[in-house]
C-alpha cells in the first residue's frame, strides 16, 4: 500500500533528518522519489528481496514503486531523507543522465558511497533545505529541484557501488508479513507458511537482516505506536501501546527503551 506522505499544498518534496533516537522508520513504499545519505553510525536496508549495509556517506535512492524498511540500527545512526514529488521529478528529469529518476522500480543497485567533501557538500544542501521549509515555499521548491540534480550527480560522479544481498524469499515474506500486521502468527505459524522449520527461519532471518523475528516485529508494533499515539493529544500513551500490539506496558516500555536510549515517560513532555 502506498503511504500518503502529507505534503502540504504547493509543495513539492520535503527534507528531514532522522535519528536512531526518533525510533526505527516505518516500512513503507510512496509515490514520491526518496534519498537518503548517511551522516553516521550504520543500519541496514531491507528493499523488497535485498539487503543493504549503509555506512556515512552513502547516498541512497529509493523508487515509488519499492517497499523498503529500514532496521538494525546502530545507537548513533543519523541520515537526511528527502522526498521529491512526481511533478518535480518530471519537470527536473528532461536530459538523459537524469531521466532514470522517472522509472518506477528499475533494476540495479542505487547505493553508493560519496568522498567525504561531496558528501559534506550535499549535506549541507539538505540542511539549508530543510531550514526553508516553513520561510518561503518557491525557496523550497527551487532548492528541491536542485537538490535532486546535484545528488543524481554526485551519485553517478561515485564508483563506489553498495551492492546489494539477496535475501532469502522466506525472509522477505515474513518481513512483509510482519509489516503489515506485527502481531499477525507466532514464530511457529510464520515458519509453517514460509515452508522452513521454526529454528532454520530464525537463523537464516537474523543472518540476513541482522535483527532477530522478535525484535523486527517489535519494531514494527512501535511504528504503528508512534501512528496510534500522534502528539497525544487523543489518546494515552497505555492505550497506544496496546493497541499496537504490546502486551503491557512493561514490555512497551523495554522495546522503547532498547530502540530509543530514552524511556516513553518523556512523550507526554515533547
């Protein structure tokens, strides 16, 4: 299902900054073309049946037709998303080394590493962006079609190519599964539907994507927390959790904690 992003009218994109602190992004796939560069620390990128190591400096582009999840995060992991609407891109993609931003899901790998002065170049780009945003809506959108010139550039400028793993198609399934519904079959009944005896699935989906079942659904259940409780306003932060699927708030509490650094406490407050 492809992921309303919410962009405001007469907007064309948008740029933000993520944190391992803000708690593991939701698996999702969107209309609009998306970047991502790696300022530090490292995760791992599961995009449909593979897998990629991303490290600083990479950059990262993600089609509309790609679902895609970000996991195993390290504690210090920080990268700048971007996200670029249809009409942007269309309007922005009129030369050939640029009209491969048109394509829905192409084949091949699109991660790369920059040197460290381009990567700080397009990081300082991303900020400046990003600051515009609630000044001048023209300024963003001028700075939004240059961005994604002058990273479509420095992508093709590397020949440091991220080369992506192939993932086993049991892993895929259950991640997928799992995503859209974390509290769908306990590890036994994944096992039977992928076809795979319950310890074999276990291994093989650590191995692969560097998290264990448990913890990816886990993830998963507080993504769809973080939807559920919004500015909690509308709801508690108990409440929330449970219907995302936790089964006390202890144990809410503990995944928080272990995906986060900070306890939930602090939700009320922010």
């Amino acid at each position: 299902m492809s992921e309303d992003l919410g962009l405001r009218s007469g907007v064309e994109g948008r740029v933000a900054r993520h944190s391992a602190a803000d708690g593991p992004p939701r698996a999702h796939r969107h209309a609009e073309l998306e970047l991502n560069l790696v300022v530090r620390g490292s995760a791992t990128y599961l995009l449909g049946e593979r897998r990629y190591e991303l490290t600083p400096g990479t950059l990262t582009w993600l089609f509309p037709g790609q679902d895609h999840v970000l996991v195993d995060e390290s504690p210090g992991h920080e990268l700048w998303w971007a996200v670029f609407s249809p009409a942007l891109v269309g309007g922005a993609a009129t030369t050939p080394p640029l009209r491969a931003l048109l394509q829905r899901d192409p084949t091949g790998d699109f991660s790369r590493r920059l040197d460290a002065r381009r990567a700080g170049r397009l990081g300082a780009l991303l900020r400046e962006i990003r600051d515009a945003d609630p000044v001048d809506d023209a300024l963003l959108n001028a700075g939004l079609a240059y961005l994604l010139v002058f990273a479509w550039r420095a992508f093709l400028d590397s020949e440091d190519v991220v080369a992506g793993a192939d993932v086993h198609p049991a892993v895929e399934s259950v991640a997928r599964r799992l995503h859209l519904d974390p509290n769908s079959g306990n590890l036994d009944e994944l096992a039977r539907a992928a076809g795979l005896s319950a310890p074999h699935l276990s291994r093989i989906f650590k191995a692969q994507t560097g998290v264990s079942i448990t913890r990816f659904r886990n993830q998963r259940r507080l993504e769809r927390f973080r939807v559920l409780y919004g500015d909690g306003r509308h709801t508690t932060t108990l409440a929330a959790a449970l219907e995302a699927g936790f089964g006390s708030y202890a144990q809410f509490f503990r995944v928080f904690h272990t995906e986060t650094g900070s306890n939930p406490t602090g939700l009320s407050r922010r």
